[in-house]
C-alpha cells in the first residue's frame, strides 16, 4: 500500500500544481474586460454552445468548423447553465489532466526524472495555462494529442486488438476537434509497421493497423453521415480546409494571421466574401465541399505561379513555428500576460523550449517510442505551417517540446557532472545562440508599441458600453499609428452615436484619404449627411459605397431607405430584397455555423428589411405579401416593438378579423397603452361580429384620447347596432365635434335620431 501511495506521490503533485496553478490564473483575470467579454472566435464558440444547450442540436447544415469542442460547450451549458466558467473549470481540469500525461509519456520514453520535470514544465508553461483559461479549443486538442501519444505508446509496449482499436478511438476524437491531425493521425500506420516488425508476420502488423484506423472511422462517420443527411455534401468533418489553407497561401499572406484582400477586412465578412467570389466564378451556388477545394485550388496556384514568394512565406512560417514570439491570432497574449501576474511569473513557454527539444532529438537515442514523439513533432508542425502559424495552432506540441527539452536539459546535466567538455560546451553554445535567434523578430511581427491591443481594447470596451473607455483605447491607439484605419472607423462610429457630427466627419474623412474606396467609411459619411438633414447628399454617398463594394448591406438599406421615403418603391423594393438575400446568409444556424457571430445583427439587420418590405407591398396594395413579410419578421424577433400589431393590422385590411384578434390581443399585452392596437382590437371584435367587446377597446380608447373621432364613430355604429341609440346619438356628436367634416358621422348620426324619435 505505501509503495502504491509513494508512486502516486508526483503524478499527484504534477496534476496538483497544474491545477492550483489554472485555478490561481483564473481569479486572478476573472475581472478583467478582456476576459470577460468573450470577442471573435470565443464568442462564436459560446454562442454555438448555447444554441446547442437550447435544443438546437443538430443544425442545418454542412459543420464549418470540427464540431468536439462545439457540442462539448453545449453539454456544459446544458448541465451547468451558459456561463463559460464551466468550460473554464473543465479545461483546468484539462491541463492536470495533460501534465500528468507528460510526465507519463517522460518517463516511459526516458526515465523517471525526464517525466518529473517535464509534468512539471507542462503545468508551468505560461502559454498552456493562459489557453486553459480560453473558451478555444486548444486545451482539449493539446490534451487529445497527448492522449493518443500515449495509447500509441502503450499499444506498442503491448500490442493488441483492443488497444490498437482505443489509440485510433482517440484519434478520431482528436480529429472530430481538429482535423489536422489526421496527417500524423493516419501516417502512424507507417509507426506502428515500423516498430512492430518484431512482433510477428506482416499479417498481424496489418491488422493492428487496421483496428487502428477502423477506431479513428468509427468516431469521424458518424460526423460525416450527419454532414450528408443534414448539409446534403460529402464533408468527412468540417468545410473550413480550404479556406483557411488559402488565408495561409496567397500573394498578401503574413504567415501567421488569417488575412487577405480577396475575402473581406474581418473574419467574417470574409467568411460571406469566400462563398460568395467562389459561387461568382463557377456562375452557381455551391456545396461547401466545392467552395473549399476552390480555395484550396487558388492556394496550390499561388505555390505554382509565384514559387519564390511561396518559398520565402514558407521559410517565415517555419521560424514562426520554432521562434519565440507568441503569436495570437485572438488576441495579443503577450500584451495581455502584462495584466495576469500568475503568467508573468511562470517560467516557461515555447521559446524557451524549443532549443533544448531540438537537443533532445538529436542527443537521444532512436527508439521506437522517442521515435513517436519526433515524428509527431515534426509532422504535426509541417501540417500548421501548411495553413497559419499561430500560438493556439502550435499548442498541441508545448507538452511534447516540454518532454524532449526535459530529455535534453537532463543529458546536459549528465554530460556536465561527468565533465566531458567536448559534448556539452558545444550543445550549450548552441543551444544558447539557438535561444537568442528563435527570440528575433525576423518575421516583424512584434509591435513594441502594442497598437493592435490597445484597439482591441476600445473594441471591448465598446462592445460593454462603455463610451468614454473605447474613446481613450481608440484614440491610444491612433497616437501609436495615427494611420490604423478600423480605430478611425470606430472612432468616428462613436462620435456618431455622440451625435458628435464634426468630429465623426473627421474620422472618416481621414480613412478616405488613406483608402479612397473604403465603403463603410463612405457609408458612415453618407449617415452623416442624413442627420445633418442632406438626404440628397447621403443618396449620393450610399451610392458610391455600393459602387466601392456592391455588397455593402449598410449602404444598399439606407438607399432603399431614402428612395422609399422619395416614393421610388419599386427601386427600394429591389433593393430590400438584394440585401434580404445577403443578409439571410449571415444569420446563424446552428453547429458549427460560422455564421453564428452575426446571429444577433443579423436578426435585427433581418427584422428591419423585412418590415421594409411588408411596409412597401402594404403601399403597392400586395396585401398577402405584406402579410408574408411581416410574419417572417415577427417568427424571428417575437419581441419586436408593434410586430404584432403589424401582423394584426394587415389581416384587419384584408378583412381577416378572427384571425387579427390573437396578435392584437397580444401586441395589447406587451403594451397596455398602445391605443392604435387598442382601437384595432375594437374593429376586430366589431368584424367578428363580437359587439360588447368592441365597445369596450372603443370605449378605452376614448378614455385615454378623447378626441379620437374613428373612435367614437365605430362606438356610435355598434351602439346603434344594439339599438342603443342614446349612446349612438352621444357617440356620433362627439365624432362631428372632433371632426365636423366627417360625412359618415353626420349620416349616421341621422339615422340614430330617425330611430330615436320613432
């Protein structure tokens, strides 16, 4: 019993310090705006949880993005409720979880102390614990790869069936959370034939090979069938390959950010951009498998035709893999490490690393299992630098490169103690100006003066609402980089909503000056002019951004918006219904939609044109359509101000009046003191053939509004109705006193005293 205790003595001390270590991390951070406030892909990935947590489980269509992590959030949520915290707290448990399978694998590679440090080196590694603390996959993948290392591992030690089968289950996870593994994943059959060519017949190396793979298949089919049932496409796992193996390859790619002038300024205007350039050059719609081999084909013709660029881009992602500098495609960590002291004072990161890894595979011996590790290593690190190279891409490998430079440091130590000079001066020297030049900046990227975080910054602030905070982040930022164009912009969007109008204009006009045909920056003038009451001006405005990119939703709705208003309804009509059709594909799904983070705008975005448009075919006399429009309007956003009234309004025009009832009745609900719902609930009930009911919402109306002579007509009519023709008589006066034109009125008045005086 005690030599069990004793041997749980480090693991548990390992998993124990990883855990106080995350735990510590995530008080300390936990009031910080950056990290509250979840921004670009954390907030996609929430909001997909949530979805999922709601019932919205299996989407409609084709997964975008590898769906483990997606689905994962939406059984937290579901058990704990939508709070990332509960995401936070498993992913601690993740990263003990990961330590302790580094010092696992350490030992089992190497020796005792090997596993020692290097668990311990995992659970103090800055970059492990800040991604522990993110609502991004990058904890469960690491913690994924590292497990299927170690089933690998021990299915070598003792080769069976059963274990072979388990290695590829958890390659199939793995992949299900990001497919890129696979290029390992699948290549290990080349291991496995390898290191097993002692255990038997080539036959029984065949099958451990195919109960490996048959386990990785059996978990990624059903990823692939529910992609065919449901998004009608032959996507294994998710349709985002191609796309994001272009943002990698292009003329203007920088190597570690998702970025280029063909498909949009942000993510995900650029996400809409891809489908949309890929489906205008083949002249249809396409599947998203035909979008991402497009992508994928325009990626392989930069290699072809322009090879010395692809080759220098090359050689910047391969120090970007090995180097120094923390790259994050989210958010600066190394800026944010500055507010987190429980980063600041963990020793280790991939820097650091690196050098003594490289040690570590070249000093070490080449068994089967340190085999393993190097040949994840590298071909791990190749499949990144395929797309992007960013920190939370190269994080799988940090427990890997923990154990190697563990293996290294400790031969080092050995090689010092038994004094032979002439092995370890010169692997120190080179490990130490190694150090030194993996901390360069040959790629510059590194902005001492931190310009894209203090943007990022104002972004959340803005994002809390916290007007005064985002102006000083804004303008911080454009002391560093007078010239930084989306600090401009939302700058000058800010002083917008101020209705500070000349400070906006200076904004914008700033941006123009630095890029002519920037459409929001010309749109953002145009809402200037219309304000400043130049409709003529913010027609003309609106319409050079959409000549700057015809796909500008803002600008296309605020010209539908003008011609309307100028009685061109069959221009605006067109219009409405062009950015309906665009806006339509913004709105999130479910699973795995990208799309998702426009969700909200989206709704609103989608609620406002169709209003429009039930608006119009109201004017044009399209009953029907109007009602169609405004149906669909109020299914998507069923609190919308006077949605049901609009619903109710049209079905009393088109002389509906049973079925106007419920959302008048309704509309009245939500807003008591509504009195045009009011009096259209009286008619209603007056169509219905309901009399005392009408009289009642008539007679309310009244109370509220005396002088509302449709009011007391209508009373007047059903009085009279019910021979009540004291009242009939009292409500007719009362409409000619408000109104003594009204020709109804004074006929019906007529009639009630004819009836009277009989």
């Amino acid at each position: 019993m005690k030599s069990v205790i004793r041997g749980l003595g480090w693991p548990l001390l390992i998993a124990g310090v990883a855990l106080l270590v995350r735990l510590a991390y995530l008080v300390d951070v936990r009031g910080l705006p950056d990290f509250t406030v979840l921004v670009l892909d954390p907030h996609i990935h929430d909001t997909i949880g949530r979805a999922i947590a709601e019932g919205n489980f299996w989407g409609d269509e084709v997964f975008f993005r590898a769906p483990l992590y997606l689905y994962l959030l939406g059984f937290l949520y579901f058990v704990f409720g939508p709070s990332p915290w509960s995401v936070r707290v498993f992913q601690v448990v993740l990263g003990a979880a990961t330590s302790f399978l580094a010092y696992r694998i350490g030992r089992r590679c190497f020796s005792e102390w090997t596993g020692r440090i290097a668990g311990l080196v995992t659970a103090l590694t800055w970059t492990l614990v800040y991604f522990d603390g993110e609502v991004l996959i990058t904890s469960l993948v690491t913690f994924l790869d590292l497990l299927l290392i170690d089933r690998l591992l021990a299915a070598a030690d003792q080769p069976t069936g059963r274990r072979w089968l388990t290695g590829g289950l958890v390659l199939g996870l793995s992949a299900v959370a990001r497919p890129t593994i696979l290029v390992f994943g699948w290549l290990v059959v080349l291991w496995i034939w390898w290191s097993q060519r002692d255990a038997g017949p080539a036959s029984r190396r065949l099958r451990m090979a195919v109960f490996y793979v048959l386990g990785s298949l059996l978990v990624i089919m059903p990823v692939t069938i529910r992609n065919a049932v449901i998004g009608n496409d032959f996507v294994p796992i998710a349709s985002q390959g191609g796309i994001n193996f272009y943002l990698g390859n292009n003329p203007n790619a920088s190597g570690w950010s998702a970025t280029s002038p063909d498909i949009g300024r942000d993510w995900w205007g650029g996400f809409d951009d891809a489908y949309r350039i890929a489906e205008e050059e083949a002249g249809r719609e396409l599947r998203p498998s035909q979008v991402s081999r497009y992508w994928t084909r325009r990626g392989l013709e930069f290699w072809v035709q322009r090879p010395g660029d692809a080759l220098r881009l090359g050689l910047k992602k391969l120090f970007f893999l090995w180097g120094a500098a923390e790259l994050g495609n989210n958010r600066d960590i190394e800026f944010y490490r500055q507010d987190a002291w429980t980063l600041r004072i963990l020793p280790f990161s991939f820097g650091w690393l690196a050098p003594l890894a490289i040690l570590g595979m070249i000093v070490m011996g080449r068994r089967k299992d340190r085999v393993l590790l190097e040949f994840f290593l590298l071909l791990y690190m190749a499949t990144v630098g395929l797309f992007f190279v960013c920190a939370r891409f190269r994080m799988p490998v940090a427990p890997v490169l923990a154990i190697l430079a563990s293996a290294g440091a400790l031969w080092l130590v050995g090689e010092v103690r038994r004094r032979r000079v002439g092995r370890f001066a010169p692997a120190l020297v080179a490990v130490v100006l190694l150090t030194m030049f993996l901390r360069l900046d040959l790629g510059r990227v590194r902005d001492p003066m931190h310009t894209q975080s203090f943007f990022n910054r104002g972004l959340v602030q803005s994002l809390i609402g916290n007007d005064a905070g985002a102006e000083r982040f804004y303008l911080d930022t454009l002391r560093r980089d007078p010239d930084y164009v989306d600090a401009l912009i939302n700058l000058g969007a800010l002083y917008t909503r101020q209705e500070r109008w000349e400070e906006a204009r200076v904004q914008f006009e700033r941006v123009r000056s630095l890029e002519p045909e920037h459409a929001t920056a010309i749109y953002n003038l145009g809402v200037l002019a219309e304000n400043l009451g130049d409709p003529a001006g913010g027609e003309i405005l609106y319409r050079s951004a959409l000549e700057a990119d015809g796909h500008h939703l803002p600008a296309k709705v605020a010209l539908a918006g003008i011609l309307e208003d100028q009685g061109g309804l069959v221009s605006a009509r067109t219009l409405y219904e062009e950015a309906l059709d665009e806006v339509r594909r913004k709105s999130g799904l479910g699973p795995g939609d990208i799309r998702v983070r426009f969700e909200e705008k989206a709704v609103s975005e989608r609620v406002k044109i169709l209003t429009a448009l039930g608006r119009i075919a109201d004017k044009q006399g399209f009953l029907g359509t109007a009602l169609r429009y405004y149906r669909e309007s109020l299914d998507l956003a069923p609190d919308e101000p006077r949605g049901y009234y609009r619903v109710g309004y049209i079905l009393l025009r088109m002389g509906r009046h049973e079925e106007a009832l419920r959302p008048l009745q309704v509309e009245l609900e939500r807003s008591p003191e509504d009195l045009s719902a009011r009096y259209g609930l009286g008619l209603a009930y007056a169509g219905a053939g309901s009399v005392l009911p009408a009289i009642r919402e008539f007679r309310a109306v009244v109370e509220k509004d005396p002088n509302h002579d449709r009011a007391w007509q209508n009373m007047g009519v059903l009085y009279a109705k019910s021979e009540s023709y004291d009242e009939a008589v009292q409500a007719f006066e009362e409409a000619l006193r408000i109104n003594p034109n009204n020709r109804q009125a004074k006929m019906n008045l007529e009639s009630a005293l004819e009836c009277l005086s009989r």
